[in-house]
C-alpha cells in the first residue's frame, strides 16, 4: 500500500474552512484514499474516502488531485468539536484490507 | 443501540496473568479488526477476522489470541499479560473489509503493572 505523508499538527479558526493536505505521491491506480478522524480518547471514526473524483459528504469534502498524487480534506465550517487527529490512508481496492493507521494530522480548532 | 461494545473499559493486570477483552457488534459486519494504540502513536492492528471462523495476523500479533465462532464477538486474549502491552485497546467492525465505514468501540484501557 501507498505511504502517506501529513503534517504533524495544523490550527484553524472556529468557523472557517480546515484543509488538510496528505501527500501520497506512490499511489497505485487500484487504491483509495480514506481519511478517519480520532477526537481524544476516542475510537477513530470515518469521514470519507474517494478514488479519483472529488467526493462530499455531510461530513467533509474531499478533493484529490488529477495526478492523485495528493488530496486535501475540507471541513468547510470548523467547529471546536471538530479538533481530532486526522487520518489519511491508502488502500488497495481488493482483497480484504488491513486499515493501518499512521501518526495523522493534529488539527486545532480556536475559538 | 447499534455499534460496537467493548467490555471492560478499564483493566489492571499483574505480569503474567491472562484475560479477554470482549468485543461485540449488533450490525451483522462481517469484517472485525483489533488495534492497540500506545501514548501518542496511531493504531497497530494485531488481529482481525473477515467472518465467522476466519482470522488472520495484523502488523502486532504477539502476544494475543483470537477467535471468531460467531459474526457477532470477536474476543481478544491475552496470554500472559507484559507491561509492554499496557496500551489502549480498539475493535472495529466493518460491512467491507475494504476501507471505508469502520465503525469502532469505545475502548479498553489495559495496565500490566
């Protein structure tokens, strides 16, 4: 599977937009990108994942380079509950995955 | 409510005792996955299973035992407990194995002291 790079921590105003990129330039044309998020002390919980296009959700966007080499995640509107640890995985289409988790993204939401 | 259980929340072990952290799931996934998660690093998976009587290895498989008799539990053992698996303990379950639309408990907390 692909490797991910993200950067360690992010900060982001309450209400304003949170982007946050993930760098998976060895991605293969069978893998998906997935991003989960974890709130302290919590289970990690899925936000979205995509191929190819730029997919939405209620959640989040999500929005994948033409050479899918990178993506970003949107949070258009960021609340103080959104301040998690931010997942981004790369997954081959078949076969039964193993979700590997990486050290994410620490994003903060101010008030 | 639908969702993955975890039971206990808490566990303190002594060194070389054996336990079982239960876990269960009320939605019918097939796929289920256990993780650990040590101070300030993501997840490992250890074991996980894609249905009932089928398991297989994770990145950490040491030291822990699974089995898979029924859709619904998917039990963790641990053997002969070591300080070094003093961790945050995950179960996640799953519809498809294939990335997306985990749903994962709340958590045990296990101290080997």
């Amino acid at each position: 599977d692909a490797k991910t790079t993200q950067p360690p921590s992010m900060d982001c105003a309450e209400g304003r937009a949170a982007n946050l990129p993930c760098n998976h330039s060895t991605i293969s044309g069978n893998e998906y990108v997935y991003w989960y998020r974890q709130i302290h002390s919590q289970g990690p919980q899925y936000i979205i994942h995509g191929l190819k296009n730029n997919e939405t959700n209620e959640m989040a966007s999500l929005i994948i380079t033409e050479d899918r080499k990178s993506s970003t995640l949107i949070l258009p509107h960021a609340t103080l509950r959104d301040t998690a640890v931010y997942y981004c995985i790369v997954l081959k289409i078949q076969g039964a995955q193993k979700l590997v988790f990486g050290q994410g993204t620490r994003l903060t939401i101010n008030p | 409510n639908a969702g993955v259980t975890q039971t206990p929340k808490f566990q303190v072990l002594k060194t070389g005792q054996s336990m079982t952290l239960q876990c269960a799931q009320d939605m019918n996934h097939e796929y289920m996955s256990w993780y650990r998660q040590d101070p300030g690093m993501g997840l490992r998976l250890i074991h996980y299973s894609v249905g009932a009587g089928i398991t297989d290895q994770g990145e950490v498989p040491n030291g822990y035992n699974v089995s898979r008799s029924t859709t619904e539990d998917f039990p963790l053992r641990l053997l002969s407990a070591a300080p070094s698996q003093t961790s945050v303990y995950f179960c996640a379950s799953s519809y498809s194995p294939r990335g997306w639309g985990y749903t994962f408990g709340s958590g045990t907390r296990l101290t080997v002291v």
